[in-house]
C-alpha cells in the first residue's frame, strides 16, 4: 500500500521553530568543529543566495542584502551515519525546489541529498557515483543525477520513510555534469564529452511506467560545438522562455531550445565558470580565484558580490523558484512503501 501525504505553502515567507533543535543535532555530530545550530525562528528574506560551501561541507543560505549567513546544513549536525558522512565532501550543486522549501544537493564524495529547510530534515539521500555534480527533480518527485568521473546519468525511486536509497537506472554520459527537467517540453537536457574533448547537448525522455524502475528514454544529440570541452553548468534563464545558460571552458554560452535543433550564442568570453544563474536581481557567477573555488560569487562583469573569508564556495544560486522545471504551486509527496 503506498500513503501520500502532501504538504504545501500557500505564503511567501518560510517560518519554522526548531525547538531544543542544537542538542539534539550536537550530541550525532562525530567533528568537535561541526557548526553549532541555533534555535531561532526562521524566516527566508526576499533576497537569499543558497551556496555550497566545501570548507565546511555545508549548505548555506545567505541574505543578500545584510550579506549574512542565516541557515546552514552539514551532514555532522543532521546526523547522517558516520560511514555515509564521507559522501558529502565537497558539495557540488545547490537548487532550491518545492517552491523555496527544500534544496536539493550533491557532493563530490558521492551523496545526493532533498533537505528540507524548516527543520534541516534530511528527506532522501543515497550515492550517485565517484563524483556527481548536479541533479534535478524530475515531474513525479524522483530525483536524477550526473556523475562525471564515470560518465553517468542516473535515476533514484524517492522515498522519504526509508529515506536511503539505491540507483534505479543509468545512462551513460561522458563528463556528464548537469541535468535541467524541461516541464513544458517534457525532456531532460544534459550535456556529455562524445569524444576528443568535443562537448554536445543532449535529450531525453522520462518514463514512469514502472514505478520501481525509473528511466531515461529516447536519448538524442541535438546540438554539437565544433570547438568546445568541460561543459559544466546548465541552468534555465530567468525570464526568458526555452532558453539555458551553459558554462564550459572557454566562455558562457545560452542554448534557444525552443525548436528541435536548438541554436547557441556565446553570451560572455568568460572560461572557467562553475556556476551562472540569473533573476530579478541580477546575473550569479562563481568564477573560481583558486583552484576550482572562490570566496564569494561575482556579477556578469567580474564585479564581486560578497565575500566570506576562508570559504570554498563552488556553487551559488537564487532562492527563486524555477517555473522553467517545476509548476508554479509544487508539493513534495511523501511516501511510504510497504
């Protein structure tokens, strides 16, 4: 028999009040330097950056106009098992979803995690390969990933009671990095190496019919460079209607999906970008000034937004809703399989 219980937000603002919360998260953390949760009632303001953080192997929501940190997660204070705590080294993507009240993640060590932001509540997580980088809530609330190092796309059954999971299915993608769901055009995008370092954007279909067994269908190549390598980020443009942003090793690109062989212009002669995404308020990049990370987030010319000293930030969204991928009202269902 599968329950369904739905929850949903029928105000802007997000409250929660997370009573005698820090002590219970601080009695599971094994790291003596695990961040201390305070108990506060919370409130996401108007305009909020979500980031993640790899310093601290945290998820950090940020006010952007007190630039202060006002809501972190990490595995030691959500009490993740200690032998799954390894998964989330380095996160590697952050979406907000189920309209601003959820952040879906993943992290290099492996994990792709559904947090829930009131409570820090760890809904789903499971391990998504050597090395994910993104994933995306697909129409029925399961999840699918990209997992670089092996080249993999794969797709996770969500169930919030058991709340580990297991791969379902997967699809092999080289240098797979993104995964953006398309809701009006019901297709999948992502981005893979075909060969020689040569980058194409690819399609497919998602099918439910089995509900234990996910799958991504009809896989095509619609779009190939003829001189481009390390796609890395794909992500919807606000306020533009079929169009992407995608950063890959020499520049940032917009993809115009809107017909079957979609177009691409280079938008910005800027190599290198971990992360792009756009809103009301302005265009986000995190261009690395170190490695692969960098210590804040920077606008479309150069200039720099914030900064937090000593962090290793990787990624960094708005806290905005994504009408591109998900309906305007969306509910995460929960479930329980027995």
């Amino acid at each position: 028999m599968r329950i369904k219980i739905v929850t949903t937000m029928k105000m802007i603002s997000l409250f929660a009040v997370l009573l005698g919360f820090n002590i219970a998260l601080g009695a599971c953390s094994d790291d003596d330097a695990a961040p201390d949760m305070k108990n506060e009632l919370f409130q996401l303001p108007e305009k909020a950056y979500v980031l993640a953080e790899q310093s601290k192997r945290a998820i950090v929501i940020r006010d952007a106009e007190t630039q202060r940190n006002i809501w972190s997660w990490d595995p030691y204070t959500a009490c993740v098992p200690s032998a799954q705590q390894n998964w989330f080294v380095n996160p590697s993507e952050v979406k907000p979803v189920f309209n601003r009240r959820y952040i879906l993640m993943t992290a290099s060590g492996g994990a792709v995690a559904l947090i829930r932001i009131s409570d820090h509540k760890l809904m789903f997580y499971a391990n998504c390969g050597q090395n994910p980088h993104s994933a995306e809530i697909l129409p029925d609330g399961n999840i699918v990933t990209a997992e670089s190092k092996s080249g993999e796309i794969n797709t996770f059954v969500v169930d919030t009671v058991k709340v580990l999971g297991t791969k379902a299915n997967t699809i092999k993608i080289g240098n797979a990095h993104n995964v953006v769901w398309d809701r009006k055009n019901s297709y999948l995008y992502t981005t893979g190496t075909i060969s020689s370092g040569v980058t194409a954007l690819f399609r497919f279909k998602y099918n439910n019919d089995d509900p234990a067994s996910p799958k991504l269908t009809n896989q095509a190549r619609i779009y190939t460079f003829d001189k481009e390598s390390g796609g890395h980020d794909l992500f919807p443009v606000y306020g533009e209607n079929n169009k992407l942003w995608f950063t890959a090793a020499s520049a940032v690109y917009k993809f115009d999906i809107s017909t079957d062989t979609p177009t691409c212009e280079k938008v910005y002669d800027e190599p290198g970008i971990k992360s792009i995404c756009n809103g009301p308020d302005g265009i986000l990049m995190l261009k690395p000034t170190e490695e692969w990370w960098a210590e804040g987030l920077v606008n479309e010319k150069g200039e720099e937004l914030f900064k937090m000293g000593g962090a290793k930030i990787y990624k960094g969204r708005w806290m905005i809703d994504n009408t591109f991928s998900y309906p305007e009202e969306h509910d995460l269902v929960l479930g329980v399989d027995k």
